[in-house]
C-alpha cells in the first residue's frame, strides 16, 4: 500500500450487539487490527467523514453494517404513584434494559419496570439501554 492509499480515515469498532465500543482516527492500513482488541465478533469499519462525530458512540449503533441514529427508549420519563404500598408504576422497556439501583446495576429480565413506595417524595431510576436506545432517567413523584 502507499503512503497515498494509506489515507487516515475516521473508524469505529462495534460489538455484535451493534453497540459502538471505540471510534476514533487510524490509518487504513491498521483498520483491520482493531476489531481483534476486543475479541470475537467485533467488526471496525471505516466512518465516512459527514457520519463521523467524537460522540458517536453515544449517538448511534450499528444495525445490519449501518451506523443508525439512537432512539429514545421512553417517551415519557416522570410518572406519580401513590405512596400507599400497592399503587404502582409499570413500565415496558426495550429487552435487555438494566437499571442501576442501590450502586448496583441490575437487569431487567421480563422488560417491565414495576415501582411500588410508600415512602413520600421523588424516586429516581437511571437505566442503562440496550445499543439501540439512549440511556436514560425515570422520576417516579410518590403522593
């Protein structure tokens, strides 16, 4: 290769769940080498300049070989509940949601979120979404 086809491109490495795991600028000629730092079934392709932003991984994922754009998991993220122990919250979630609760992050096996207090105030809930979604924050107002 040359020094003019070894051009210096724009690259991310994705994991098989399309969720982006490095981005960043190399030589063509490295390209092939960065997948293998994370192991099987990662894939680094090249990013063409009007795709490419230093955030990429929070903004998008890859889907069938294609950067796509996130989507908003919930489109509503602030509910109220009665704080009386058996009124209660229930929210579906994309498939493999978790939620970090009490300094531990926890997965959300069925893809429901329930939430039932009895304590009096705000409740907040941040979850960790699968490659396709934002991640995001839930306030639950206990009344």
């Amino acid at each position: 290769m040359t020094a003019l086809e070894d051009r210096t491109i724009h690259y991310i490495v994705h994991g098989p769940d399309g969720a982006i795991r490095q981005s960043g600028d190399c030589a063509l000629s490295l390209l092939p080498h960065y997948a293998g730092i994370y192991g099987e079934g990662f894939k680094a392709i090249e990013v063409p300049a009007d795709q490419y932003r230093r955030d990429i991984d929070a903004h998008c994922y890859v889907l069938d070989g294609v950067i796509t754009s996130k989507s908003a998991a919930l489109d509503v993220t602030e509910y109220t509940v009665w704080a009386d122990g058996f009124d209660t919250v229930r929210l579906a979630l994309p498939a493999g949601t978790s939620v970090l609760h009490a300094g531990e992050i926890v997965a959300i096996e069925d893809n429901v979120f329930e939430f039932t207090t009895d304590v009096l105030g705000d409740h907040r809930f941040s979850f960790i979404a699968p490659a396709g979604f934002y991640h995001f924050e839930v306030t639950i107002h206990a009344v």
